[in-house]
C-alpha cells in the first residue's frame, strides 16, 4: 500500500495544551526509555508496509484513536478485540506512560504509539486504511478567540476521509455543547460522512462497548453530560 498525497491541516494550529504536569518516576521515566521506543510509530514509514504489520500481534484492521487521555478507552479496546491493531496519538507525556504502564503489564501486542500530535500520522497513513477512529473529549478551547484551535474541523475530516475506508465508523465525544455544535457542523454538510443519529438518545447514550473514562467521570460530577456522536464513512 503506498499513502496518496494529504492535503495540509489547516494552519497546523496546536490543538491541544501543554505536554508534560510532572517529573516522571525513576519507574515511569524506564518505560518511556525502554517500552516507548518498540512501541513508537514513525509516521514518515507508515506507507511503506501494511499496517497490519506493525502489530507484533496478528491483526485483521486497525483501528485510531487520537487523544487518548489516560488510556482507559485504548487499553479496553485493545483487551477487548486482540484481532485488531490500534494505533493511539497522545501528546500529554503523563498519558503516554498510562498506556506504556497498562500494555506492559498486560502483555499487549496489539498496540503502537505516537506521543505526539496526530497530524503527522494521518498525513502518513495510506489511503482507506483504517475501519475505526476515535475523538473522545477533545480539548474544548472554549474561549471565543481560541476556537480555532478546535481539532476537529473541515480539513480535519478531510484527512481522516483520506485514511478511512468505506463504512469506517468514527466516533466523537464531548461534555461541551459549543464543541458538539463544532463538530456539527463540520461533519454534516461534509460529503464524506454520514450522522448515525435518530433522536436524542443516540447522542446520549454511550457505545455499547464504552468503559468510561476519568474525563466523563468529572464532566458528570461538575454537572455536564457527555454527547457520543457517531458518524460513518460513506
């Protein structure tokens, strides 16, 4: 498979926060030396092999999952379906060594990394190569003259368009109305992607497979209730 040219991200606006909260334990700061580089995905090779053949495990589909906070999610799925490879994006290093200490422990083989922005990776993927993304609770930017730096957006859609195949399901979650309304309007008048949604439920009830996530436990307990949004590649 060899990746057809992507268009750029709009203005390549960082769009999330800060990398780092603290020093990392002597424990922690071992897995980011040893585990990270056999984990780590280099997105200038990513189309020079199948993706399935950057999992040590075998894998049928690969699957992305962009922001993954505390790994909750990404260490669920990954247990959950060892048939499929998943590559998770994280710039918060804290996140990083989350996911590193959870595969290492569970002997996960169905994981790959990049602790870093997720543009690079969905420039260097081939084309109609992934069967899922997920975008849970993105950074929100919710002051006016920071909505810019809202990841999803046109261009981005027209890059995950790129690397979906047909019938790919991406799934979108937020606590934030103003993010909905974002995402909104972006994926519904794009041609490539289709709401899911029949009524209110749909948007409120969580995936069947969800285990929730430290972030849906806070936005409930300051009184925000999280929209699960679903779209598919058409």
């Amino acid at each position: 498979m060899t990746a057809e040219p992507a268009p750029p991200l709009h203005d390549e606006l960082r769009s999330f926060g800060r990398k780092r909260a603290r020093k990392p334990s002597p424990r922690q700061q071992s897995l980011w030396d040893g585990a990270l580089p056999r984990l780590r995905i280099d997105p200038a090779v990513l189309d020079a092999t199948p993706l399935t053949a950057l999992f040590s495990a075998p894998v049928t589909e690969v699957w992305l999952e962009i922001g993954f906070g505390g790994a909750e999610h990404l260490i669920h799925q990954a247990t959950l379906n060892p048939g499929v490879g998943l590559i998770g994006c994280e710039p918060f290093e804290d996140g990083v060594i989350k996911a590193l200490t959870a595969i290492e422990e569970r002997g996960l083989r169905n994981v790959r990394l990049h602790p870093d922005d997720v543009r690079p990776i969905l420039r260097g993927l081939p084309a109609a190569s992934l069967t899922k993304v997920f975008v849970l609770f993105p950074d929100p930017w919710p002051k006016a003259r920071h909505a810019k730096r809202r990841l999803v957006s046109k261009p981005f859609l027209d890059a995950l368009a790129r690397v979906m195949l047909l019938g790919a399901e991406l799934r979108i979650a937020t606590d934030i109305p103003a993010y909905a309304r974002t995402v909104l309007e972006a994926a519904i008048p794009h041609s490539a992607f289709s709401w899911t949604a029949t009524g209110p439920s749909s948007w409120r009830t969580p995936w069947p497979d969800w285990p929730g996530t430290r972030y849906e436990a806070k936005a409930l307990r300051e009184g925000r209730r999280p929209m699960f949004l679903t779209f598919l590649r058409v």
